[in-house]
C-alpha cells in the first residue's frame, strides 16, 4: 500500500503548483494532463514530466509543468517498491470539477 507515499507526493506537488499559479487561473479553464518517472532514488527522468494534454492555455500548462520540476526530486519510492520506476500521470484542474473531465 504506497497511499501515505502518494498522499505526501500530491502534497507536495500542491504547494509547489500553488506557489506558482499564474493569475489567470482565477478565471481561466482547463486541464493540463502530464505523466512522469520517479526512479527509486525520488528523482525523475530528465525527459519528464511529458505534457500529455494541453490546457489550451499556455500559462496554465507552464505551472503545472514547473510544479513537477520543483518538486523534483520527490521522496525517494518506499523500500517495498521494487520496479526500476513510478510511472504517474496527474492531471492538473484549473476551475474545472473532476467529474467534469470523466473523473468519478
């Protein structure tokens, strides 16, 4: 069960995405699809994150880019984790609800 590993992961992507939302997120809508790698060590890949999906909008897309790239590298995968990598994709909402984008 790697949900607390997870759970401190999204957290720190929040922040760091927080931290750097353009102002146009106040009123601006979409949703930026991004996959990436972490390795063992918590680092990822040097060609992640991939931007899967724009938003449309390139300031929104660009903060949810630079989230990932602040919070690298993340923890390092728990011990019990024994793949060469994580692969994640996260998708980021910019005043859209989940169930909007086919999320339940």
């Amino acid at each position: 069960d790697f949900s607390n590993y997870i759970t401190r992961l999204l957290a720190a992507l929040r922040r760091n995405w927080v931290a750097i939302m353009p102002e146009s997120a106040k009123w601006d809508k979409g949703a930026v699809y991004t996959t990436f790698q972490i390795y063992p060590n918590g680092s990822i890949a040097s060609t992640d994150p991939e931007l899967e999906r724009t938003s449309g909008r390139e300031p929104l897309d660009n903060a949810a880019m630079s989230a990932i790239h602040a919070s690298n590298p993340f923890e390092p995968l728990p011990s019990q984790f024994h793949g060469p990598f994580l692969k994640l994709r996260i998708v980021f909402l910019y005043n859209i609800r989940p169930e909007d984008v086919g999320f339940h």
